[in-house]
C-alpha cells in the first residue's frame, strides 16, 4: 500500500489572495537550473516559484 502523495503549496500570494483549488495554477519551470514548481495566483497573475518559500525542513 502506497501513502498518498501530499504536496505543499502557498496558501497566499504575494499580494494577499487565497490560493488553493480553482484558485490558481500550478505547473513546472524547466528553464531554471534546477527545474521546479511554479504556482500562478488567479487573480492578479504573480508567477511564485517553489524557491521562493523557505520550507520548514523534512527532520
């Protein structure tokens, strides 16, 4: 049996708006070095990278 896959996400844009399901984009940059997750508020359209958030560490 496999653990289902969980991944962690901005709960807000820069700018204050609710991200979540239907409320924004989420796709990949393979243009950076390394590549990684890209999220895209709804409303205003502010690119969010997975680098620009300093995630508590998985210890």
């Amino acid at each position: 049996m496999m653990a289902p896959l969980i991944e962690r996400f901005p709960s807000h844009c820069p700018l204050g708006h609710r991200l979540g399901g239907r409320r924004m984009l989420v796709g990949w940059d393979n243009r950076s070095d390394p590549p990684q997750r890209i999220w895209i508020c709804g409303r205003c359209d502010i690119v969010m990278h997975s680098t620009d958030y300093p995630w508590p560490s998985a210890d």
